[in-house]
C-alpha cells in the first residue's frame, strides 16, 4: 500500500477472493470520508466484490478499469 496526496493505492495483485475486498476494508477503515482509493487486483471477481462491497458500506465507486490482466478500482470513502 502506497499514498500520495489524495489517493492512497492498495496492491492486492495476486490474491484472491475475498482477500482483495478485505485489503480495501482494512485500508477504508483508517481513512477519512473523501479519500479515494485504487485498488489493483488481478482477481477478476474484485471487479463485482469491491463494488458490492462499497455499495453496501456507503463508499462511491469513481472507476474500473481493465487491462494487461489487472483490474484497476477506485472508490471514495463515504461518510461515517
């Protein structure tokens, strides 16, 4: 996991289900509402997990992306 300014980036390359959606978790739950994040998996299931899974906790998903055999997601960490 890495951070710039304002994106704050989650390498969850190589794993698979549910361990990328609990990297983003655990990342979410030390950030503030308005950060983004990008996950980069090579999971294809993040691509439906991750959005689900921030759907039903209130984060706004911003983008997918696919590509080169990785998934990129990046979401906004919604309100308390």
């Amino acid at each position: 996991m890495s951070a710039s300014d304002d994106m704050v980036i989650v390498d969850a390359r190589r794993l698979l289900c549910p361990m990328p959606v609990i990297r983003v978790q655990n990342v979410v739950k030390k950030r503030p509402p308005g950060t983004r994040i990008k996950a980069i998996c090579t999971d294809p299931g993040a691509l439906s997990d991750i959005p689900a899974w921030a759907r039903i906790n209130g984060h706004t998903i911003i983008e997918t992306l696919s590509g080169d055999d990785e998934h990129i997601i990046t979401l906004e960490v919604g309100g308390p």
